[in-house]
C-alpha cells in the first residue's frame, strides 16, 4: 500500500497557494492572526475541503477544529496530522498551514483511493499557535493539554484589550466540545524548519527528535518622567536607560550558552514617547530558550539577577515555560522509515521553535517532521520553501501515517 499510494504534488502546491491567498500582504506573506476575519476566513476554507471528503467536522470550546475521516476499526483512537492556520502579522505563507494542508492532502489521497485505514485519520488546526495576537504561543493545543486552564485560555487579553472569547464568539468558532475530549492515538505534525540547519546541509527531510525549552516574560520598567533638558543624568530615572542594559544583558546571557542558547526581546513600548522626555516607563517582553532543562533554568534566574540590579529597576513576570521535549520512538521511527522509504537521506534535528506537538506530547505520542526553508526565514513576509521539498514532505507523511494508521 505504501507505494501504490503516492501525493499529488501540484494539488498540493496549489492548495497552499490558494490558503495564501486568504490574508495575503503585498509583500507576499499573510496576515491571518488569531480571530481575525482572516482567520476565519481561512477556517471556513479549510472545513469546506474537509467537507467534500466526507470529514465530519468538531470543534471545541477554545476553537481547536478537528476534520475527521472514518476508520474501519471503531476502537482505535485516530492518527492525527495538522498544526496551525494563524499567522504572524506579517508572518509567511507556509508557517503552521504547511502542516495542516499536508494533513488535507493526505486525507484526498485516501480519498481517492476510497481506502480507510483501520484507524481513523484527522487533521487538526489548532486555536493561537502564533501567540501574536493572545499570549501564550501555542494556547490551544496547551488547553487541550491541561497545561494552560480553559478559563485562562478563553480570558487571554490581547494589548488593545480584546479577549479571546470574545472574538472565539464573533467569528463563529468557540465549539460545543469539551477540550481535552478527543482521544488521539498518534500525533503528526509537518512543519517548515523556520531555521538553517536543513538548507545548509542540503538535506530535504529532517527528523524531528525534540523541541528546545522556552521561558517568556512580560516586563515593567517604572521611572519618573522629567525634562530632556534641565534634568541632570545623575538625577534621572531613565526606565530606557534600564531596558536598553536589559536588552544587551539578555543577549549576553544567550551568547555565554553558544551554540544553543537564544534571547529575544520582540516588543517595547515606551512611555511617555516625547523627545525630549526623559522616559518614565518601559514595557517589553523576552523570550529565552535552550534544549537544556538545566541551562534554561540557569538562563531564566541569570535574567532574574540582572533585572532586579538595575536602576530602575526591572520587574520581571515569567508567563510561560515550555520544557524542552523527547518525542516519541515510534513515531520517530515512522518519519524515518517513511522518508528512507521514499528515497530520501533523513537527519534528525532538535526544534528551535516551539510548536504545538509540545503540548500533545504530554498527552499522546507525538512527533514532527522539517522540510527546508530559504535561509531559514519565518515569521517573515519573504518566508519561502520549495515545491519539492513540500512534496517530500507530504509523502513522508503519507507513509507515517498509513505505518501509524495501520
């Protein structure tokens, strides 16, 4: 069966190309954040395909969308593929809605074929994977989880003061099921690298072994406001002068853990934002990671230290941990044979970026494959990948899947 069964590549490079077109930004990306009429835009998309299969559809009270095509074995639990359809604001077009069109792409094989497998296959899109909009990353899958409460999910706060249930309710998708509900034998996620690793190694499938660990932080920096003029630098409280120290001392900490180590400070909003102002208040956000639990811990009280020496000082409010993570052998072992199978030299690779098989791994067996993308480029308008490379990618799902599925 796995090698009568086969991809049709271009059905599939058009159906990301069509997906693209919801929210598409003249520079060539998309903008489908979280909630937005995009993002259901790009749901209702999604269910309508899914639909024509056949798929029953299921949602949940955090808006995590299941497409479910029947098995002939009513007892066992599904094989599920998928990721995300959110997007950065000004994110790429492949970034989580890689996962989720392979997913459809496989359930068209199957389709076609009139084949059910014993297990019953679903593709998933899981609820604010991006965070860009409703902090933390991955809410949905980590509702799903139980590592993040369904009221904190559903209360989470975006800057401009917008809840997420609220707009769960507007856009027609905060679902009648209880999340957490659906069973799921194994969990397969396809994703584009969002690094070099695979493109500098000529390499066109990468295993997915593990994630690295993420700690994020909100940040308060609180000085007094006074004149840029007639205030003496020895009498300032500069909430600036204290960022710009926490910025270069977060990068140090990063770089005093090279090769691995990473630090970001991704926003900054300062008050009162006059010229000639000295700056009374500073809010930021950083973001730490590491594949080692131990390291990261190291990183996370290093960054502690710092922010409490300053003056002003930096008060620091840690709002997520995502520990780093082994996914499972088996599946592991699917993506492998599968992409040997299919010809190709599999690597295994640790993750740089966070994803939702994190949270699933806590619940089920869960693993991911990489395929390459230009320069490592993601959360990036130019982000670009390969029409080979997504084929490759979507056949080395295939096999897994009917491997896992059988």
């Amino acid at each position: 069966m796995n090698d009568t069964l086969h991809i049709d590549g271009e059905r599939l490079w058009s159906t990301l190309h069509q997906l693209a077109e919801i929210g598409a930004t003249p520079a060539g990306g998309v903008a489908r954040v979280a909630l937005t009429d995009a993002d259901r835009a790009g749901r209702d998309r999604f269910v309508a395909w899914a639909t024509e299969l056949g798929c029953s559809i299921h949602i949940d009270r955090i808006g995590n969308l299941f497409a479910r095509y029947e098995g002939t074995d009513p007892g066992r639990a599904p094989v599920v593929i998928g990721s995300h359809l959110d997007s950065q604001p000004t994110g790429g077009r492949y970034d989580g809605a890689y996962g989720v069109m392979v997913g459809l792409e496989v359930l068209r094989v199957l389709h076609d074929a009139a084949l059910r497998l014993p297990a019953p296959i679903e593709v998933v899109s899981w609820t604010d994977e991006e965070g860009a909009r409703f902090p933390p990353a991955m809410l949905g899958s980590g509702v799903f989880a139980g590592a993040i409460s369904l009221e904190a999910g559903l209360g989470s706060t975006a800057f401009d003061g917008t809840v997420l249930m609220d707009e769960l309710l507007r856009i027609g998708y905060s679902g009648p099921e209880p999340v957490g509900s659906r069973a799921i034998g194994h969990y397969l996620e396809p994703h584009i690298e969002q690094g070099p690793i695979l493109e500098a190694g000529d390499h066109t499938i990468g295993v997915v072994t593990g994630v690295q660990g993420i700690r994020w932080y909100d940040v308060t920096i609180t000085g007094r406001e006074s004149h840029a003029g007639s205030t003496p630098m020895e009498r300032r409280s500069d909430a600036m002068v204290s960022a710009a120290r926490l910025v270069t001392e977060a990068d140090r900490i990063a770089r005093d853990r090279s090769p691995d180590g990473r630090a970001t400070v991704g926003v900054m909003e300062v008050s009162p934002g006059s010229r000639n102002t000295v700056v009374g208040g500073v809010r930021m956000t950083v973001d730490l990671r590491h594949p080692d639990a131990d390291v990261l811990t190291e990183m996370h009280h290093e960054l502690l230290s710092v922010a409490a020496s300053l003056e002003p000082v930096a008060e620091v409010n840690p709002i997520w941990y995502s520990p780093p993570i082994v996914f499972d052998a088996d599946i592991v072992a699917a993506v492998r044979d599968g992409a040997t199978a299919a010809g190709y030299e599999p690597v295994d690779i640790t993750s740089g970026a966070g994803h939702d098989a994190c949270y699933i791994a806590s619940v089920a067996p869960a693993g991911m494959l990489f395929i390459p993308c230009a320069d490592g480029l993601s959360h990036n308008e130019a982000e670009s990948i390969e029409r080979d490379h997504a084929v490759a990618g979507a056949e080395v799902t295939l096999r897994a899947v009917l491997t896992l599925g059988s």
